[in-house]
C-alpha cells in the first residue's frame, strides 16, 4: 500500500474567467494550469493520483492523458462532495490521502513536502496548511484553542468579528489519514446558503473524535492564492516568471531585466548565456551556453548552440548549431537548420531548409525548401520560389556558391558547387558546377575558370 495518494479538485466551471476553455487549462509559465499540482503530486511519489473533473472534463483528459486516474463530479456541491468522488478508486490504497486544487499551479513542491512530512511523522486524522497574512482575500479563518492546538476552520461569512481579527488562514490544502478520511467524509452535512459539502468541517469532525490536527504554516501568501478570474491568471503567471527567472539567474544566465523576460517553464538556458529585455523564450526551447539572445526576440520550441547571438528575431522549432548569427529581424520558421558559423542578416527568413556550415545569407533572402551547401553566399534579396501553386517545390544549391543579390530561385532547381549566379538572375533550370549564369531567365555564359568572351559581362 502506498503510503501517500492525491485527490486533485478540477470539477469547477471557472465562470469568472468568461472563457470557452476550463480553467484549469489556461496556461501559466507555458504548462496547463492543472498539470502544476499533478507535477507536485508526482514529485512527492503520491500514488495514485485521482483527478476530480466537471466542466469540460473532455478537454482537461485529452490534455492530462493517461498520467492521473479521473473521477466525475457531476454535481459541483462543494469540495468536500468532490473529494468524495474519489473515495470508491482510492479506498484501501495508501495510508494519507493529500488534497490539491488544478486552479492554484504557483504551491511550491518544498511547502507539500513539508506537509506530507509532517503528516507522515505524527500521524494526525488531518494535517492542513495556513497562510499567516493581514488580506484574508475570503479565506476562513484556523481557530486554536488555548494550547494553541487547532479546533475549527470558521468560514469568513459566518465568522464573528473576534474570528475575523484573526491573520491565521486555511489554504484548503490537507493531507488526511486515509482510513478516517474515507470513514467520516460521507458525514459532511450541507452548510448554508449553498447547501454545499465542505472539507473545512472535516477539521470539526476530527475534534469530535478526539483525534489530534496538525497545521503546517507559510507566510508567502502568492503560493495559495488560486485563479479565478483573467486578473488572478496574471497574477500566477508573474509569480511564476519571477521563480522561473530566479532559478536562471541562479543557474547562471545574466538577465538584464528580469521583469521584461518571459521564459517558459520547460526552457534551458546555458551558462553564461546573457538574456536581453523583452525576450520569450516558449515551450521546450533550449539554449546553450555564452549566447546573446534579445533584445525583443521570441524563440519558440527550438534548439540553440552555444555561442550564438539572435538579435531582435523570431524563431519557431528550428535547429541553430553553435556560432550562428541571426538578424535582427531575421524570422526562422519550422524545418529550419542552421548550421555551425552560419550568417543569416536582417529581414532574411528560412523555412523548411538546411543551411550548411559557414553559410552567408545576405538580408531580405527568403530561403525556403531549400539545401544550401557549405560556405555558400546568398545575396542580399534572394528567393527561393518554392510554390508553383498546387505544392512546394525545392530548391538544392552546392557547398561553395554564389547566389548574387535580387536572384530568383525557381524551384524545383539546382545549383551546383562553386556555381556563380549574377545578381538579379532568375534560375529556371539547373546550373552546373563551376558555371557563371546570368540573365532573365538566367543562361550559363562560361565554365569558371575558362577565358572571358569580351562581349560577355562578368558578374
């Protein structure tokens, strides 16, 4: 039997976030907000993990997947009716039962590995955690008695102005034996107005048994303020940037602004990689170390060497190998590699192509379905014309070219190694190797290397 399971309360319809999406997956820092609490969960060893979902309980396990166990709450009366949803797949299978909500992501691991732990060595019928903190933005109130042991969660609505005084507050966060759980939860009754089960009267229930409860008290109230409404989102999403860029900062990535950084959770920094002011670094993005990234660039889901400097750029899902320079206001789009020393100047845009090592791509060059071989240049305006318009075509060019400025790459083409192609060709059929072409459309003049025809121009 395990020693720890979890219940995770994801059942609620979010109507203040006015959005056709659950709440619980709004993203923050990257991740669905309902996977924060399930990660904790998995990191403490809980098992099995029991997901409570409602509203929109189709999206949320397409999203979540076959990592927790579900249980339906098909009416929303109250968390103590929702826990009890997971009663049936939970009985008998561990010996502590930890409660978490899917709309509080920013509860660190270290604050519920206190709480397990603490449960764990004094076996109380309930350990909670509370929150020491002058706004009691609603919460209910840990009353103690004189020993200072704790006897109730009063509710705010109903809360007596002594008990309103009161700066102890109930996260809603427990971690409960299992055997007494299971036992006294159906003996929740409804409390007014809402005639809903509440797992606060759990706490009253233990008292009356005579059985002992143990509190676990923070005092960073941003780790339990929940999300109910687009402001709370940001809310969470700044406190988790802020984690987030502190880790870096402590991993050793410079930072120059933290406030103006934004890096999802699953992104990995190199050391010595300097971030500039208003960079998104998205998804699973990993950068290698001694980079320079920014200012005003978003790089998302790709792969960085070290060594690099993207300035002012936008990068989708791309390979960038070590010593590459990019933009400013270079755009790289999916399919996109870029090879060790390769130059790609300002307002250039690669698509589904590979550019080989030491590779020069002048600026305002669309490369797209295209091989461009090692130590070739592309010239300032060059294009790849890769769709005939029923599909994309490719554009193959040999190590050691020259492609000159405004040149027009009609796919499907190739040109080969150490090919010269004057500025402003357009190339409708293939080049051979160590040939000079020019013109409209572009004609081969001579083999490189051959005596020049006085009546022809050189590039």
């Amino acid at each position: 039997m395990a020693e720890v399971a979890a219940v995770i309360l994801a059942a609620g319809q979010g109507t203040r976030m006015r959005s056709s999406l659950p709440k619980v997956l709004h993203p923050v820092a990257g991740v669905p907000m309902v996977l924060w609490p399930i990660r904790n969960a998995q990191a403490l060893g809980a098992s099995p993990i029991v997901l409570v979902v409602g509203v929109g309980a189709e999206a949320v396990e397409q999203t979540v997947g076959d990592q927790v166990f579900y249980a339906q709450q098909a009416e929303r009366l109250g968390t103590g009716h929702a826990a009890l949803q997971a009663r049936e797949q939970l009985l008998g299978r561990s010996d502590a039962v930890l409660v978490l909500y899917g709309d509080m992501p920013n509860l660190t691991l270290e604050t519920l590995q206190r709480l397990v732990a603490t449960h764990l060595e004094k076996h109380p019928a309930i350990t909670l955690l509370s929150v020491l903190a002058d706004d009691s933005m609603g919460f209910g109130r840990v009353v103690r008695d004189g020993q200072g042991h704790a006897r109730a969660i009063v509710e705010e609505a109903v809360a007596t102005p002594e008990v309103l005084a009161l700066r102890e507050l109930n996260c809603g966060i427990y971690c409960f034996d299992a055997a007494w759980l299971w036992k006294r939860l159906p003996d929740v009754t409804p409390t007014p107005p809402k005639n809903e089960y509440y797992l606060t009267d759990m706490v009253g229930l233990a008292v009356a048994d005579g059985l002992p409860v143990e509190v676990v008290t923070i005092r960073d109230v941003s780790e339990v303020q929940g999300v109910n409404t687009r402001a709370h989102l940001a809310r969470s999403e700044r406190i988790m940037r802020a984690r987030i860029c502190e880790q870096l900062m402590v991993s050793g990535v410079t930072l120059i602004d933290p406030a103006t950084t934004y890096v999802d959770a699953g992104v990995q920094v190199g050391q010595d990689t300097v971030i500039q002011p208003n960079t998104h670094l998205r998804g699973q993005t990993v950068i290698g170390a001694r980079c320079v990234i920014g200012p005003n660039s978003i790089i998302d889901n790709a792969r960085i060497g070290v060594n690099c400097e993207i300035v002012a750029s936008v990068l989708e899902g791309e390979l960038v190998e070590e010593d590459v320079h990019i933009g400013p206001f270079a755009h790289l789009r999916p399919g996109a590699h870029l090879a060790k020393g390769v130059h790609m100047g300002n307002f250039g845009e690669v698509k589904n192509a590979h550019l080989g090592e030491g590779v020069k791509m002048g600026h305002m060059s669309y490369i797209g379905d295209a091989e461009v071989g090692a130590g070739t240049n592309i010239g300032a305006g060059t294009v790849t014309c890769n769709y005939d318009g029923a599909q994309k075509q490719r554009t193959v060019i040999g190590e050691n070219a020259f492609i000159g400025s405004g040149t027009m790459l009609v796919a499907p083409v190739t040109v080969g190694a150490k090919a010269v192609v004057g500025a402003g060709s357009v190339v409708t059929r293939n080049v051979p190797a160590e040939t000079l072409v020019y013109g409209v459309p572009a004609r081969a003049q001579r083999k490189l290397g051959e005596v020049e025809d006085e009546d022809h121009c050189p590039t």
